[in-house]
C-alpha cells in the first residue's frame, strides 16, 4: 500500500470520458437479466484496480474480461447458455451482444469504481494517521464492513431498509445543475430544502473536471472515527443521509 495510491486513483477516475460512454450507452439496455456468477465482472474489476492497482481504462478491462470469460471453459459454457435462454436471434449479427453485454458492464464498472474511491480515501487517511486497518475489497465477502448505497432525487430509489450488519455509506448522485436551477427558480416553493441539499452535497462530495463524484476527506474520516461502535456509526450516517435528502 502505497500513501500516494489515492492520488493515481483519482487521477484515473478524472480521466475517463463520462459524458462520450452516457451518450453512447445509454440506450443500449438489452442485457440486463440476472447474469451468471461465471460471468460476473466483480471479480476482475477487483482483482485489477484493487489488489494489482492496475488502473486499465474501460475499454482495455472490457476486452480483456471478455477474453477472459471466452478462454475460460467453464464461463464460456455458461455465456452460452445464457445467450441460448434469453435470446432467440443471431446474436453475433453486428456484435449485437456485445454491445449489449459491454453497456451492463460498463454500469457496473462505474459502479464499483465508485466504491473503491472510498476504499482508497479510508486507506489514505489510516495510513496518513498511523492507524492499523486492514480494508479487504474483494467478490468473495458476502457480509461485508461497508456497502456505498446511492440516493438520488427519485422517491422510488429512497429505502429505509438496511441489511444487517452491513453499513451503507450514502453516495449522491445527483443532477447538480438542475438543483441550482430549482433553488433559484420562482416556481419553486421549498427552496430551503434544495439549499440544504446542495450544502451537504458540497460537505461531503468533490466533483472531479470530468464529472465524476468523489468522497471528501472529512466524510471518509467520519466513518473511521465511529468505526469501533456500531451504534455510533449508525447515527452518524442517518444524519448524513438526512442532510442530503433535505429532512
């Protein structure tokens, strides 16, 4: 572990182009079916920006997953099982699954990166302040320390609902410019609850040049503080999960 490693994370993060794969995949949404573990990206995702601290941009990490699963035996037999249940046309017409295949990854891709940008910010500040914590990121865990949870504006995406022995640490993702748009907006009635909102969101979050929303320091440090009292911890992330719904 390297003290520097959050640095090349998140010089890593700010250079991948957000806006160009949006646009490109956002209507490519026709593997989206419960996938076989055979097939499942986490560990690779893992295994390379974890473990080997091998940074690959996504279309590196996707083309050597996808090779990766067709060399394999065992995966490429479920790959194909898969495709023969869920689809019934010529699914390498156009690399129509593919296509597919990549947008899901992808999504999940981001998603995880998300959640190691708070490994990397816990580990930096351990190490920064001498403290002895051992921070496993891996597929295998099935009960894991933390889980990073998204909250968003829509009211369906909003649950009260924890698993057990799992903290979710909440990450925001929010449309920016549209909450500065309401907040200064005459038809807006509840202004207030939109400048609490951003005001949390600026407490907690930075927003790197491409767009990619990462943890603050002094939120990480949060969680490291209460970590040996689950309670503790507990309230302190309903809080932060308060300020950032605006209740």
């Amino acid at each position: 572990m390297d003290i520097n490693d959050l640095k090349g994370f998140r010089d890593f993060l700010g250079k991948i182009p957000l806006s160009r794969y949006r646009d490109e995949l956002k209507d490519i949404k026709w593997v989206e079916q419960d996938l076989p573990k055979e097939i499942l990206p986490l560990h690779s995702i893992y295994r390379y920006y974890w473990d080997e601290r091998n940074f690959l941009d996504f279309e590196e990490w996707f083309e050597q997953f996808w090779k990766e699963i067709n060399e394999n035996q065992e995966s490429r037999k479920k790959l194909k099982e898969f495709k023969k249940y869920y689809f019934n046309r010529d699914l390498e017409e156009n690399d129509w699954f593919k296509k597919g295949f990549k947008a899901r990854m992808y999504r999940t891709w981001i998603s995880i990166l998300t959640q190691l940008d708070f490994c990397y910010m816990l580990e930096y500040i351990c190490k920064k302040k001498g403290k002895n914590l051992k921070l496993e990121c891996n597929a295998e865990l099935d009960t894991i320390n933390f889980q990073v949870a998204k909250i968003t504006q829509r009211k369906e995406a909003r649950s009260g609902k924890r698993k057990m022995k799992i903290i979710q640490v909440p990450y925001a993702v929010f449309n920016i410019e549209e909450l500065k748009r309401k907040l200064v907006s005459p038809r807006t009635k509840n202004k207030i609850k939109y400048k609490k909102i951003l005001n949390a969101f600026y407490k907690y979050f930075d927003i790197l040049e491409n767009g990619f929303v990462v943890f603050k320091e002094r939120y990480v440090q949060i969680i490291i503080d209460k970590l040996e009292n689950h309670e503790e911890l507990q309230r302190e992330i309903d809080k932060i999960l308060k300020e950032l719904t605006g209740t």
